[in-house]
C-alpha cells in the first residue's frame, strides 16, 4: 500500500489498460488516443492552452518548462523553501540563467513580499520560477499571492513546479495567468511514473521565439507543433497513454470540485489525526499541502515508524530527504486514494507507534474519521 | 500484430509484469530490480562499465551521448544516410557544435573511407557520430569498420545511436571500444517505449569531466552515480522496470548468440521473399539491418500494401519517412519475433499484392520459409 507522495496509487483498470500490446505510435488508432488524452489534459490543467506530453520525470519536466523560455543571462528568481526548489535553481544555473534565489526555512512557506520586493529591486527580472506543493516538506506555497506579487511587479515569466499541486488542489491556470506550469503522471493523476505534462501561456510561447538555451528533445516547439496534428515529436510511451486514456476518463468522471474537496478532506483528515496522536505537523495548516503529510515525531525515530509500518502491514510512508533524514516521516494522500485508505494509514500508524512504546495523547483514528465524515 | 521497427511486440509475461502495482522508487525491493537488471544490461551491451536507463525517448537518450562528452564549438563529424542521421546533426548543431557531416544516399551505406579522410583532414575532430542501424532506409551501416576508421584516424570519440540495432546484431562494445553507445526500450528489449539506456567508456568518462554543455535532467553523470547505488537520479519508471526486469530474464535464457542468429535468419528470410516477389529492396544485401526490411514496390502504391495489410490482416507496416512517404513500405523484425511471425507476414503480404492484382514471379512464402528451414 503505497502511501507515498509518488509513485500513487493507480487502479486497476488503469494498470490493465497499460498491460495492452502497444501499438504503432503513428498510426490512427494511437492518433485518437493522443486527440483525446489532450483534450482531457486542457479539462485538467484548466486552459485553452495545449498541455504537453513528454516521455520525462518531473525533474525533466520541469527543465523544459524553464529552458523553452529563456536565454544565457537572462535574470530570473527562483523561489526556493525545500529540495525542489534547490533544484530548479541548479538547473537553471547548470543553463547560464542569473540566478536570485528568495529562500524560507524547510517547513516554511515563501513568502510573496519578498518576491515582490526583489521584483522592485530589479526591472530585469525574466521569470519567477517557484514549487507550489513542495514534496520534501508538505509545505504548499500561496500560488496566487505569489503570481499576483508577479504580475503587479513585472512582466516577468511565471514558471510553477506542480508536480504534486496538479490535479491535487485547485489551479486555474488561464483565469490566474500562470504562464508555464508542469507536473508529473505519478503525482495526481494516477498513472504510473514516466510522463511529464506542461503548458504555456501565449505570453510564454512569445517568449519561446526569442528563447536562445538549447534545447532538441525537450524542445516544447516540437511538442505543441506534433499535438496540433495529435502526434508527438518522438516515440511517445505508447502503453502510459493506454492508461492515462482511462485514468483521464475516471477523473472526469468524478469532477474537478470533487477531485479537490477529496484531497483536502484527505489533507485534514490526517493532519487532525497527527494533532491528535501529539505528533507534530512540519507546515503550518494555512500553507498545508494537499498531497503529502510531514511529520516530525519528536522523540521517536522516523525510519523506526517508517520500518514497522513496512513491515507489520505493508505500508509505504516516504522518509525525510537530504537533512531531514531520519527526522521526518511524510504521507502521501494523492491521486487514487480513498476514505478508506486513510483511515486505514492511520490505524496503522497508531499501532506503530503502540509497538515503539509511544502513548498517543488521543486517538488519531477518531480525529481522522470525525474530519472524514464531515465529507 | 506488429512489424514496424518500434513499438516492437512485446511478450505477455513482460506486459503482466508491468501491469503490478507501482512500488517506491527508493525501497530496498525496487533498488534489488535495478541492481539485477543493471547487471543484465551490461551482459546485454557485452560491457563492463555502467548502462544507465533513463525516462527517454531513443532522441533523448542519443541527446544525452552527444551532450555529455562535449563542449561547445566542439567540432565533430556526424555520419549520415538518413532521417535519424540528420537528427544527431541537428541536435549537434542545437547544442552549438561545429558539425561536419559526412554523408550518402538514402539506402546507401556510410563509406568508412570518407570519414578515415575526414578525420586525416581534420585533426581536430573531438567525436565522430554515427547510426548503426538507419531505421527509416534499413541500412546497416559498417560499424567495425567506422570504428576502426576513427581509431585508426583520430583520437576522437565514437559516439553510436544502436536504437535498433542493439539486441539484435552482435556489437561488443567493449572489445571494439566503442565510446558511447545509446538504445531504447520498444525495439530490441521487447518492452513498450518509455526507457532508453546509454552507456560509455573510461575515455568517454574522461571527456565528460571536460565538457561543457548545459545538462540536467540528461546528465549521465548523476545516473552513473546514481547506479553504483543502484539507484536512479529521478523518479524511474517503476512499472517499465518490472517488465524490463522479466526481458532481460527472457533474453539471458535464450542467449546473445541464438538472439542474433534469430535476427540475421528473419532478416534473410525477410528478403528471401521480398526478392522471389519481385519487391525490389532499398538497402544492399551487404548492408542490410536485422531489425527492418524497406522495400520500394515498383509499381505499386506501398500505402495501399500498408493499408490493405492492416485492414484484411490486422498487421502494422511501417511507411516511408520524409522523401520516401508513400514509395516505401518497412517491415519490422526487431526483437520478439519468431519464424512463425515471419512466414504469417510473408504470407499476408503475398496475399495482399493478390488483392492488388500484382502477381509476384515466384512465392515469398517458400523462399522465406526454406530460408527459415536453415534455421
């Protein structure tokens, strides 16, 4: 049972979609795949934009959604409060961009003053590039502070990492104007890792003309030239498409506002379970990501929680990355999770934490399962 | 059923493996399948150094061979005599590399002689890159020999896109110290599209720790790392994995040596029948790829044969690319494929040139078939 912020669930009918013989890339059929998934991707990503399909991790993604849009040089700010954030400052160092990184502590979230002051600080500024939910401490970012700190302070790009936001918490790209944003298939849309997804606004794609970093494979021109005639660039992941076929058809079949309002139940869900069992929370519940959980246990060893709920029933929590090894354990509750599967963590959870000696103040199962009821 | 050159068909228990449950890409029991199927690559790339898979196309995974080992203004020679020849000179020249291109005739071979004079002429030239099998005209193209050119010539790097003919010709890559070689998923590993793998010698590691071209999510650096833990820089594609761990196992069973000598014998039958059915075939005999047959039918329109082939037979031709759309028809033979695959083509086809109202000269069927006899 993976209870990790990705890989996510995926269900079964989506894993037997993918367990299809695949079938040649160009032909009609696959072609119809391709028109459809796009316009369920434009549903989901809430624009009239194409969303791009790249065969990448969301590391990958991500490059292209910086790279395709800018130049050696050019000055851009990344916003940074986890590993994530880091990264996408390495890789735009790695292309020659001027970097300014605007940092807040682990467990902390940006804060949107600070991008708009070094926004005043500087005219020059070509993107703004920021993590919305951010894996590595469950800390969620205050998007639409952040892009209006953006908009009222520049023409700067906005380029957003939502690998784990998308299809998670609620993103209206066009109405908000971000102008570049991309996440990944294993977070929230319940598919197996392999595939990327980006779109760009008009703005973005203006910029795409004058943009001079190389690029050949990750040339997001190539992928929205092949999407107008449903295709791709490059041999795309036939039996990935098979699945995000029906995994697309699932989510609307259950509604954005549906898809949201169960993943912040879910969200709350466990955060009153970890108050409830004295386990204390590593984000602040106004910037509480709706994908993942971070947990600081005070006092008990976090791969020792993580280790009994392996062992004993099978749960996979994902552990603390980089300095926060060992510290932290985190739950994911994204994508193909249910009431159920929650509920079901958290008893776990309990027991564990029974077996390691610790007394939990109150029962988190009943705070979980009151939040749950409330629908 | 397919015969295109990639997807290739894939065997049920590979596609059964693939449809599991995801696990975490950072559990012991994951690390154990990369660590296996780490192993198995190198057996299967007949060297001792790293074969890193990446979440790529065969294009990013060819991307990632030239930018890793390079710098730019680097000159360097790319070899080509078709569409995916041209394709490295394009990314070379995306990533600002000073590119010679030593060229020949769509179904004609590269002449190992024009790159020896090249290299004499220059002695500059920092890499020679070049296709082994040119899917788009099924020319093999003499890799030993071009091998020895550069060796003897140079001490450039050869930098080789074996996207399909690795796994299906005999290439030993560390006997022949060839310095970097790249492949994909749906064409010799019998798996769906979605991985590609890369590997490189120590000289090639070398010109690594020099070059200066812009990478991230293609940095074969971090996935060289990475694999000495058996583990992967970014999210992996877990379920790829699993069905790459089940091929591998399948391709070891039945050995490198009744793996290519399968190849060649389906490649000869192939032709057999072409040439007894008066198709006439676009690569020489002396340089013909074991993974696709290119046929240019006098006379007759090579869409309808595709067409008419996929509506009576359910079997998938590839067609021409680029200048040949519409001359040409390519019948893949690239990894899963058994004799009795061939012959059922073979005899589609002959039946499909019926419907035409071609009347071959003599049976495709029987010359195919004695040819198979031979084993």
């Amino acid at each position: 049972m993976l209870m990790i912020p990705g890989p996510t669930p995926v269900p079964e009918k989506v894993l037997l979609a993918m367990a299809k013989h695949p079938i040649g890339h160009r032909s009609s059929e696959f072609s119809q795949i391709i028109a459809e998934t796009n316009e369920n991707l434009k549903w989901l990503f809430q624009t009239k934009n194409p969303v791009l399909a790249l065969c990448a991790s969301g590391t990958g993604t991500i490059e292209a959604a910086i790279v395709n849009f800018l130049s050696t040089g050019d000055r851009v700010i990344v916003g940074s409060n986890g590993k994530f954030g880091d990264r996408w400052a390495q890789i735009a160092k790695a292309y020659g961009l001027n970097v300014q990184s605007i940092t807040a502590e682990w467990g902390v979230p940006l804060n949107p003053d600070d991008i708009a002051s070094a926004l005043q600080a500087d005219g020059d500024i070509k993107a703004v590039i920021v993590t919305h939910s951010e894996t590595s401490t469950g800390v969620l970012n205050d998007l639409e502070a952040i892009n209006k700190a953006v908009k009222e302070n520049s023409d700067a790009l906005i380029i957003v990492d939502a690998v784990t936001s998308l299809g998670s918490h609620n993103i209206p790209v066009d109405e908000w104007g971000i102008d570049v944003i991309g996440s990944g298939s294993q977070k929230g849309f319940m598919l197996p890792p392999g595939m990327g997804f980006v779109t760009a606004s008009e703005k973005a794609w203006a910029a795409y003309e004058k943009a001079t970093l190389p690029k050949f494979y990750l040339d997001l021109g190539k992928y929205r030239k092949a999407a107008d005639k449903a295709s791709t660039p490059f041999t795309p992941p036939v039996n990935l498409y098979f699945g995000m076929k029906v995994a697309l058809e699932m989510m609307k079949a259950e509604g954005l506002e549906n898809i949201f309002a169960r993943h912040t139940r879910h969200k709350e869900a466990a955060r009153a379970a970890m108050k409830a069992m004295g386990l204390p929370l590593f984000a602040p519940d106004t910037h509480a990501s709706p994908a993942v959980t971070s947990v600081v246990p005070d006092g008990i060893d976090a791969e020792k929680i993580r280790s009994v709920m392996k062992k004993r029933f099978d749960i996979a929590l994902a552990g603390g990355q980089d300095h926060m090894k060992g510290k932290m354990f985190r739950m994911g509750h994204l994508g193909f999770v249910s009431d159920r599967d929650i509920l079901c963590a958290i008893t776990a959870l309990e027991a564990t934490l029974q077996e390691l000696g610790y007394k939990p103040p109150a029962s988190g199962v009943l705070a979980a399962s009151e939040r749950l009821q409330k629908g």
